[in-house]
C-alpha cells in the first residue's frame, strides 16, 4: 500500500507539472486574455479525464471484465443521437436547445435511458462472451454514429450548420460554458463515488461472493451503469467523444497499481487521463508543433494497445 | 427472382430524380429529359450496379480465402487502407494525376489488405468473431493516421467530402474507371474453386497441387482492384462485402461457383435499394449513399450477429 501510495504522488507530481506547463508555457502578449483561456481548457480536460477514469473502471467492475468501456460500447455518439433527436423534434427554437441547462440535463437523462436498454439487451442472464460483445459494441457504435449522420442530413442543411457549431464539441470547440454545471456533475458523482468505493471492491469479487458479503448486488449494478453513462455524457457535451482513453488508462492503471482497491485504482486514473489529456495536447501544441487534436492521437494509440489487449486476451481464451 | 429485382429496382432508380422523366419523354431523342436520362441516370444505374457487384465480390473473395464469415473489405482495413493511400497523394504528390491516384490507393489497398491476412495467420485464436474484431481495430489505426495527415495538411473537409460515397456527382466521363471491376469480377469467376481450396490452407492446398501464394495473392489483388475503383468513382461503401456474401450463403451455402452469381445480383440489388432510399427521402435533395448503407448493413450485421451465432462458428 506504501508503495502504491508513493505511485500516486509521483503520478500526482507529473499531473501538476503537465497542467502548469500547458497554462504558463510560452504565454505570450495578452497575458489577461490568453490565461483564462487556457485555464478554461485545461479544467475542461481535467474534468473529462477524471470523469472518462471514474466511469471506465467503476464500468469494467461491474460488467467483469477490463476491455469493455462505455465508450467502446457506443455510449458517447449516443450524446449525438440525442441532440439530433432534440433538434429534429423539437427544432432550433425550442427551449430545449436554447436553454443549455435544459438540454443537457434531458439529454443526460435520455442517454442513461438509452444505455440501460442497452445494457439489458447485452449483459443478459446467457452471457455473451466478450469478444462477440466488443464486436457488437463497435457495431452498434458505427451504427449509432451513422444513424446520427442520417438523421443530421435529412435536417435542412442551415439548421444542420448551427446544429453542428452550437451542440456537437470536439477539443477545437470546448464547451467552456457547460463547465461549472459539468464540475458540479462531477463533484457529486465523486461524492457518491466515494460513499462506494469498498462496495465497488466487494463487487469485483463477482456477484454471488459479493451477495454473500452483504452487498444488494443488482440495485449496485444499476446504479453504477447510470453513473457511468452520467458520466461519459458529462464528458462528452464537454469535449466531445474519445473512445480509447478510457479504456487505455483503465488498463494502465491496472497494470502500475496491480492491486484491487478501487480508491487507488480510480485515482490513479484520473492522474493518468489528467496527464494523458493536459500532457498530451501540451507535447501536440507546443513540443511538435502540430495543429491535430489530441483525440486523434489517442485514438491512434489506443488503437494499437487495444489489438495488443486484444491479442493477449485471445492466448488466454484460445 | 434475384434479377427480377434487380430490374424493378433499376427502372425506379432510373425514374427518380430532381427532375421528372417520363419514358414517353425517351421517345423524343433531342429532349432535354433524354439529354439527363444519358448522361446521367444511366451511368448512376450502371455505377451502382458495379459497385454492389463488386463489394459483393470482394468480401466473398476474402471471405473464402481467411475461412472467416465476418472477413470483408470493411473489416480487414482495406478500406482503410485505400483512403490513406488516397489523402497520401492528396497531400505529398499534390499535381498528382488521376492515374497516380488510381495506382496509389490500390498499392495501398494491396499492401494493408496484405499485413491483416499475415497477421492473421499468426493469430492462433481464429475465432469467428475475434479475427473481424481485431480486423475493426486495424482499420481504426489506419484511419486515426489518416486524419492525422488530413489534420495536418489541412484538407479535412476536402476529405469528408470526397469519400462521402455520392452517386450524384457519377455522370458519364466520370464513372468509367468502374469497368475495370468487370474483369476482375470474371476472373474472380474462373479462380472460384481455387480460393475454395486455398482457403483451407496452405499445407492443404499444396497437398492438392495448388500454387497457394499465386492464388492467395491474385485473390487479395482482385479485392484491391474492386475496393479502389469503387472508393475513387463513388465514395466508401461499407458492410456491403460483409453482409451480402453471408445473405447469399444463408440460403445457397459456401460453393462459389453458385454464389458468386447470386452475390453479384444481391450486391446489386442492395447498393440500388439504398440509393433509392437515400434519393427518395429527403426529395429533390440526396443523402449521402454511404450513409444509407452504414445504416441498413450495420444493423444487419448485428442481428447476425446476436441471431446466428451458431452459424457464425461454421
């Protein structure tokens, strides 16, 4: 535990390193303009990486496995569909749209709807084995992003336009206004997440040991899936999707920490999503001089380390 | 029954459009509407069936050669692949001729169709459903790095737009380069029994006096050939090879010569069906048709998925 806690602080050093740099490196000129600025952005990802950490391993404990992620799912075009759906239905002018409090919370709570069928269709009683759900998670996600494209291009294109500028973010287009609503999101799921976090290492020993222990197993289950999706919607509405992140610094987090206590683990990655995000679009921005996003990279990484999980898993199963 | 739908359908992709042909307008040669009809409703019929043909094709071919169900053009990164080839001459060769981009992506296409099938042969665990997994992945990789380049040199947009897979900008003098999928679809023919039996492997087919790497690479050159002239002339069409090889083995089963036929015409007959869908539903204008398609064959596919595991296994 020493030891773990030792990685921490390390972790934790390297994480306020990266964000101090990204705030105060080769801040030029307006220092009053482009400081805030900044800081905006960089709370943005911190917001994001801790969310997408929280959620991605309290996920992977209660579905049992570590290469499944809510993203990987198709959880975060969901976001899209919803918009889209809100904006076809309803059109621009409604409240629903004007109002960014209003949309964000129907659409949080539409996304949570929306991923609980979901997980009720593929985490039945038979269970499916994880290969064939990983295929149907990146399927269904196709399928989820391209209905979202259709029902986009069937809109008028001028509505399509604002549509695209005024709900959809990406790391070009933070949605800084929905910030303070996203840390408070946040700080109370932490809350909450914290209130768990001994139930959440009772649970990994699966569900009949856990019930065993006095844990009301299934309601559990049912309410980290919603805190979960709560949470990868957060993050999306905030900077848009990111697929692999999740699902890299999970991993990483279980292969530095190697242990099952959930406080650690989940600190442990926040600290390394806070460095993957702030670090990462640091080295993009200022170390190689490049005008990509960071999602690019991590997709492309996280690419490559998933067929790594992936075939590593496969010598276990074949 | 098959080419019965296939002509239905064709004559309906005909008569729709911005603007109204009746067949009685076809009667007066010099007419505007006849004008349109030959310039370009009939290149857009013929363009579409090419390209349902030949993705059909495609992923049967791979299909075969990998022994896998769920191998096809969408699932092995040769999509990808040729996309990257693509924007590469987009971006480094940018007085690029038509032809160089022609000999560009389906080097490309080639080489990643290629690496998956080596490294498929290195994958111990050939599971039905974890081969096009990891097929997804290697597909994801290549086009993280394409938008990487596209970032980069700034044509993102210019990108988007050119692999929308669009029927409407398919006007004669733009679609001919399709016609080189015609014979490759007849040698796809003739080799039918090979790839049978250079699917079961190389010690297998060596045993039955076949040269396996010839048969191996003419394969995955054919594959190459159809998935860049489609990409060039018409857009990324994806789930077609997946899919429509699998619909066409549910009721006929796995002998090529007999598929091949069949997937040509449901090939066909599905890229129509989405095109008219994508024509009709937002008239006079158009959805992207790749679009469509991702739709329709993504929820396909996931319904075999879920339905036919058993299937699935062989």
């Amino acid at each position: 535990m020493r030891k773990n806690s030792t990685k921490l602080i390390i972790l934790a050093v390297i994480a306020i390193t990266c964000m101090l740099l990204f705030a105060l490196y080769d801040i030029q000129g307006g220092f009053s303009y482009a400081f805030p600025k900044r800081l905006e952005r960089m709370f943005a990802m911190v917001i994001t990486g801790t969310a997408i950490a929280f959620a991605s391993i309290a996920f992977q404990t209660v579905t049992q496995n570590r290469l499944l992620t809510p993203s990987v799912m198709g959880i975060d075009s969901m976001y899209e569909i919803v918009q889209t759906i809100i904006y076809f239905a309803l059109g621009s002018t409604s409240i629903f749209v004007v109002s960014r409090y209003l949309n964000f919370g129907v659409s949080i709570i539409a996304m949570v709807l929306f991923a609980l069928i979901l997980y009720r269709f593929l985490f039945r009683a038979d269970k499916h084995p994880i290969f064939l759900l990983l295929l149907a998670g990146m399927v269904i996600g196709t399928l989820l992003g391209s209905l979202g494209t259709f029902m986009q291009v069937i809109i008028d294109p001028v509505e399509y336009e604002s549509l695209q500028a005024r709900l959809f973010a990406s790391f070009m287009n933070v949605k800084t206004e929905l910030l303070f609503l996203s840390a408070g999101i946040l700080v109370l799921a932490f809350l909450y997440g914290t209130r768990i976090l001994h139930k959440l290492d009772v649970m990994a020993l699966g569900r009949d040991n856990a019930m065993n222990l006095g844990v009301d197993y299934d309601k559990m289950v049912l309410r980290i899936l919603i805190l979960s999706s709560i949470l990868i919607a957060v993050s999306t509405a905030l900077v848009g999707p990111i697929t692999f992140l999740g699902l890299i610094v999970s991993n990483l987090a279980y292969q530095y920490f190697a242990t099952y206590k959930h406080s650690v683990l989940i600190i442990g990655a926040s600290l390394i999503s806070i460095i993957a995000l702030v670090g990462g679009q640091f080295l993009v921005l200022h170390v190689f001089n490049l005008t990509t996003t960071i999602s690019v990279i991590i997709n492309f990484i996280g690419g490559l380390y998933f067929i790594y999980l992936l075939l590593k898993e496969s010598r276990k199963a074949g | 029954m098959l080419i019965v739908t296939v002509i239905i359908l064709s004559v309906i992709s005909l008569f729709i459009g911005a603007i109204d042909i009746k067949p009685s307008d076809l009667l007066n040669w010099e007419s505007l509407e006849t004008q349109i009809f030959l310039i370009s409703r009939l290149p857009r019929l013929l363009a579409i069936i090419l390209a349902g043909a030949g993705m059909g094709i495609a992923g049967l071919i791979m299909q075969s050669l990998s022994r896998n169900k769920f191998v096809s053009p969408t699932t092995a990164g040769t999509l990808d692949a040729a996309k990257l080839g693509i924007i590469i001459s987009m971006i480094f060769f940018t007085g690029m001729s038509y032809i160089g981009q022609i000999i560009f992506s389906f080097a490309f296409a080639l080489i990643g169709t290629f690496i998956f099938m080596q490294l498929l042969e290195r994958i111990k665990f050939k599971d039905a459903v974890f081969v096009p997994l990891i097929g997804i992945m290697y597909g994801n990789v290549i086009g993280a790095l394409s938008t990487f380049l596209a970032y980069e040199a700034n044509i993102l947009q210019n990108v988007d737009a050119f692999f929308q897979g669009s029927f409407t900008l398919v006007v004669s003098g733009r679609y001919e380069l399709l016609y080189v999928a015609v014979p490759a679809i007849i040698i796809a023919y003739i080799y039918a029994n090979k790839f049978t039996v250079a699917g079961m492997g190389e010690d297998f087919a060596k045993n039955l006096g076949l040269s396996y790497r010839t048969v191996l690479n003419i394969g995955l050159i054919i594959v190459a050939i159809i998935t860049t002239t489609v990409i060039l002339t018409v857009g990324i069409i994806p789930f077609l090879g997946l899919i429509v090889p699998n619909l066409v083995s549910l009721y006929l089963g796995d002998n090529l010569r007999k598929t091949i036929p069949h997937t040509i015409f449901m090939g066909a007959a599905f890229l129509l069906f989405c095109d008219i869908i994508s024509r009709l539903i937002v008239h006079p204008f158009e959805i992207p048709v790749n679009t469509t398609v991702a739709v329709i064959g993504s929820a396909i596919f996931l319904i075999m998925l879920f339905r036919g595991k058993a299937y699935a296994k062989k």
